[in-house]
C-alpha cells in the first residue's frame, strides 16, 4: 500500500515537473525569439547579403566593372544636370510670363497616372479620370509647365494619354535664335528631333517651346550636330524629368 501510495506521488511530481519545464521553455521561447530573429535578420543582412553582391560583382571582368561604374556615373550626371535644367526652366516661364503678361495657363483638370511606361506601351499614359471627369479625346496634358502630349482614347473613367515624343508623332516647335518655327519628330523614351538653319543659335540647355504658347515647354536641348558643308543642323532634345516622376498630371481641355 505505501509502495503504491510512493509511486503515485512521484507520477504525481514527475507530471508536474515536466509541465513546468514545457511552460519554462515556452517562456524562453517568447521572451527570446524576437531577438534571435533580428540577430538572424541581421546576419543575413549586414553578412549574406553583401557578401551575394559581393559574389555578383566579383564575377565581372575588370572592363566590365569599369562601365558599370561610368554608367552609373552617367547617370547621375544626367540626374543633377536635369534638376538644375528644370529649376532654370521654370525661373525662365515664370521671366517670360511676367515680361510678356501672358496668360497663366489655365488649371484644367487633375488626375492620377495610374500607369507609365515601361507598364504601359511607351510614351503612353493611363490616366484616372475619364469622360465623367470631363477628359476628352484631343485635350492636352501637361505636367509643371511641359506639354506631355494628348488624350488619345477615353473611356467613363480613365483615358489615355499619347506623348508627343512617341515615335513617328510630329509637331511644330519654336527655339534657337532668332526663333524658328521647325517640325520635331518624337523618337521615343521622352526624346525628340528637330533639324534648323545653321544660322539659327542652339545651345545646350536650351528650351525648346511650342508655338500655340510659349508659356509651356516641349523639352531642353540634349545635343547638336552639324557638319560644315551642311546648310541644317540636327537638334536633339527630351522632357527634363523621367517617366517615374509622372504622379500628377494636368489636362487642359481644347473644347
């Protein structure tokens, strides 16, 4: 009777210790596991990871490494220069409009670009605001003081918009001086063409405007090609911003 009474206390005391080492290491468990998830996280982040792009760079050849590294520094060349560009652009609107009282360009209607290249097919836009709206084929959309292009379909709710710069779409220009009036091709990316009497100064940097209103902005000269013997030079010029900056937009109706 004792022994039995014995070894019902010790299942009785071996239950309750291993409940108590099971709640003891959930405790563990809880109070530990967010640390040993940032110090996992923080392996993998501070040691895997640059070591992986480590890994990836070092499979580069030397040349390789090089025009990675003027790419890049292209690029932010081509950044800095735009902002600065843009800033100038508009201390330029704002100089004109002033100088020539020209009307402010009226407030149209603003909507959402809900899609962009490279979603969309490039130099496209989708925008979300439609006929209900007051959006209508042929209206112009802008985007601080730079003509984009034009709505080019449209539904109840969205429309979408044509840039000028996609390819193969012409329209005329004024720049250079004195100003010449000229037709520029859309090449694609926010990039156009325009050819102009050498006796017409272009210089880099410059705005090129449209004729129906000088107050707005086709783009900045990027570049200029002419060769001696001939009586035109090539003008190249793109939007002084990228696709990705087009949040907001401006559409102002031409009816």
């Amino acid at each position: 009777m004792t022994m039995m009474a014995y070894s019902r206390g010790s299942k009785t005391r071996l239950h309750f210790l291993t409940g108590a080492i099971a709640l003891a290491s959930l405790v563990i468990v809880f109070v530990f596991s967010s640390s040993i998830g940032s110090f996992t996280r923080g392996i993998v982040a501070n040691v895997v990871a640059p070591r992986a792009k480590a890994d990836e760079y070092s499979a580069l050849s030397k040349n390789a490494l090089i025009a990675r590294l003027s790419d890049a520094d292209a690029d932010l060349k081509r950044i800095r220069y735009q902002a600065l560009l843009y800033s100038l652009l508009a201390d330029e609107n704002a100089s004109l409009r002033d100088s020539a009282g020209a009307v402010a360009t009226p407030y149209g209607v603003t909507a959402r670009v809900i899609a962009r290249p490279p979603r969309t097919n490039y130099d496209t836009l989708l925008i979300d605001v439609g006929k209900s709206g007051g959006i209508n084929e042929n209206d112009v959309a802008i985007y601080q003081g730079v003509v984009l292009g034009r709505i080019s379909a449209v539904d109840s709710s969205s429309a979408t918009v044509t840039l000028f710069s996609s390819s193969g779409v012409s329209h005329d220009v004024i720049l250079g001086d004195p100003r010449a009036v000229a037709v520029a091709k859309g090449l694609g990316g926010g990039a156009f063409e325009v050819s102009v009497p050498q006796g017409v100064k272009v210089a880099l940097g410059d705005s090129v405007r449209f004729p129906a209103t000088e107050s707005l902005v086709a783009g900045v000269v990027q570049s200029i090609s002419a060769e001696v013997r001939d009586v035109s030079q090539t003008i190249r010029f793109t939007i002084p911003f990228s696709f990705s900056e087009l949040d907001f937009i401006r559409i102002i109706p031409t009816r």
